[in-house]
C-alpha cells in the first residue's frame, strides 16, 4: 500500500508537469556542440551506482558508515505536450547480496535549451544546453525552494572511475559554500554518451576551534556499470 501510495503521488506531479509543459514550444535545434550527449536518454538504459556515506552525530558522538548500490532503470516513456520525450525511470537500492528494494520514481526530459528532472517531487534543472564552461543558471526555476545558481565549473574533462577512463565529462557545481562552522557542497558530474558518473554532497557542521566535523552528512555517489 506505502508503494502504491508513493506512485499516486508521482502520477500527480507528473500530470501537472506535462500540463506546464504545455504552455511551451519546441524548436529543433541542431545538436552539433550543444552538448546533448551528456545528458543521453533512451528506453533501455539502466544505470547501476556504488554509494558511500558516512553520517555525523553529535548526540551520542557517533560517526556511522554505510555503503549500498542503486539502480536506475528506465521502465516507460512518455510524450510531453511541447513533443519532447520523457523518460520514467524506477530507482531501487540494495546492500551486499540482498535483492534490490523500490524506492522511488524519476522523471527525465530533455528538451532543446535545458534537462529536467523529477525527484522526489521536486523538479529541478540539471543541465542546460549548450553547454559550456562557467555557463549558469537557476537549478530551481521550476520549484518554489528559491533561486538556486548551478554553474558548469569544469568541461570536456577526463575522469577515471573504479578503472573506468571517461575521456569527456563536466562538473555541475549546484553548491560549494564554506566558512568556520559549516560545509555545504553539491557537485554532479555527466560523462559525454553516458550521463551522470558521480554525485557528491557534503552537509556538514564544524566545530569553530578544531574544524572537526560535529554533525552531517557525506555521500558519494559513483557509476558502477551502466547499459545503455
């Protein structure tokens, strides 16, 4: 019953995306040099990521570490109505040799000038085209959270991830504020035929005196294997 409470909820917000979408038109644009290969979608794809994180907490002084996978999968597509394809993927996640557990529902689009996608009912920009170096723009111009500036801090660069060589990636900063007591960074990572490579968060406190972390969160996130 939780499940089929969780993808009500996704149908709703995914109706009210499509109504939105509604209100634009697409052109075609020539994809040469705009950088439509780092966010590729199709409806085979199934994308597999190690995880590591480690959560802070000063209550009990407790430093807790977890390692899990996750899969996306993409399960149907669907046509928007300004004619761009959307992409429904099923994220699930598994520890050691348990079997894999649902979690949620994603949604992806690409359109001519940005990608959206839709998490945990929030939708936000993660990508925009062309894409270019130091080139930014408002992640939550479709959500209500306030502007939040992502910049493409690093572009058409090599990346190795567990011996795997990705000759062209970019780094999305979404954020990387820092200061005494307190570390927030957000960085995602698009490898070009690929798509996302890497995650990473950090959502930390820091004692004043020592710079020791005292309470929060940091999770890395990597590609494992991937089908396309």
């Amino acid at each position: 019953m939780f499940n089929r409470k969780i993808k009500t909820t996704f149908l709703l917000f995914l109706f009210v995306w499509i109504f939105i979408s509604a209100c634009k038109k697409n052109t075609f644009i020539e994809p040469q040099e705009f950088g439509f290969e780092y966010y590729p979608l199709s409806n085979s794809q199934v994308f597999i990521y190690a995880v590591d994180s480690v959560v802070f907490n000063d209550f009990n002084n407790s430093v807790d570490s977890f390692r899990f996978e996750l899969r996306d999968s993409v399960v149907s597509t669907f046509q928007d109505a300004s004619g761009a394809a959307g992409f429904i993927l099923e994220r699930s996640k598994r520890t050691a040799t348990n079997p894999w557990v649902f979690q949620r529902n994603i949604v992806r689009v690409r359109k001519n000038t940005l990608a959206e996608e839709l998490k945990n009912n929030i939708r936000i920009v993660p990508l925009v085209f062309p894409a270019q170096l130091n080139r930014k723009w408002d992640g939550n111009a479709f959500n209500n959270l306030g502007t939040k500036e992502f910049e493409i801090t690093k572009f058409e660069e090599s990346l190795s991830i567990g011996g795997t060589s990705f000759p062209l990636t970019l780094e999305v900063t979404q954020q990387n504020q820092s200061n005494l007591i307190r570390e927030d960074k957000s960085t995602e990572v698009y490898a070009k035929e690929v798509g996302l490579v890497r995650s990473e968060l950090v959502a930390v406190d820091k004692n004043i005196n020592t710079g020791q972390i005292t309470r929060g969160l940091r999770y890395l996130q990597r590609i494992k294997s991937l089908k396309k």
